[in-house]
C-alpha cells in the first residue's frame, strides 16, 4: 500500500494508518512515518511549483498535520516556505494571488516562521507600493 499511494491522494493511506495506529507500537507508527511516508511527501513537494501546479498544496500536506505534525515543520515546511519566497520575487501587492497563497498557512507556520516569511517577501514590497503612493489633499473627494 505504501509503495502505491500518491500523496496528492492522501486519503487512503492517511485511513489506512489511522486504522493501524491504535495496534501498533508508537516506534513502528514513528518508523512507518519517518522511512516511508515523509521522503515520499518531500519528494512531491520538492516537484510542486507554486506558479504552476493547480492543486493547492495545502490541500494534500495539511491533512498529515495530526500524523507528522512534527516532522512537517522541520523537514516539509522550510522546503514550502522556500519556494513560497521564490514564487513571491515577481509579485505585485496589486495581485491578491499571495494572500489566497498565504492565507492556509497562518497558524499551521509557526507564529515567529510566518512572521519572518512576511517580513523578508511581502512587506518590502508594501513599502514599495506604498511609496509609489501619491497623496494630494486636494483632489480628495471623501
């Protein structure tokens, strides 16, 4: 089973561990988990390209969180978050593509990640936007 499932289909095998996990002992679940099932989701999500690829990658990674919620922030995470920044280089705050991008992560990134995320990739950009930005009380209509 393990050797056939795709992790964009996550269902099956996520059932199919759930099933498990109360007869097992926690060192097999823990090496099922670590051996078998995170290279197999890193591998996907060192393939995804965030500019290209139609299914939100929150929507296969994040149903593993209960299972290998440990193991995604240090393995899984930086490698998401790294082409999270690349994908960002070429953006305009105009385009509301970063939010809707950004917008699964907040609260499963760590409060102190998110905030570095946002610091080095959107908020320069802000600032640029923002003084760009021409003010001139006199042609207000409020």
């Amino acid at each position: 089973a393990v050797s056939a499932w795709q992790c964009r289909k996550f269902e099956p095998m996520i059932d199919f561990l759930d099933t498990w996990i109360p007869l097992i002992p926690g060192w097999i679940l823990d090496n099922i988990l670590q051996q078998l099932i995170l290279p197999r989701l890193l591998h996907e999500v060192e393939e995804w390209n965030p500019l290209t690829d139609t299914i939100p990658i929150h929507t296969w990674t994040h149903p593993w969180l209960p299972l290998l919620g440990k193991y995604l922030s240090t393995t899984i995470f930086p490698v998401i978050r790294h082409k999270l920044s690349a994908a960002l280089v070429s953006w305009h705050p105009s385009d509301c593509s970063a939010r809707l991008m950004l917008r699964p992560w907040v609260g499963v990134f760590s409060k102190g990640e998110l905030d570095a995320f946002l610091i080095n990739n959107i908020v320069p950009k802000l600032h640029l936007t923002l003084q760009e930005f021409v003010v001139n009380p006199h042609q207000q209509h409020l």
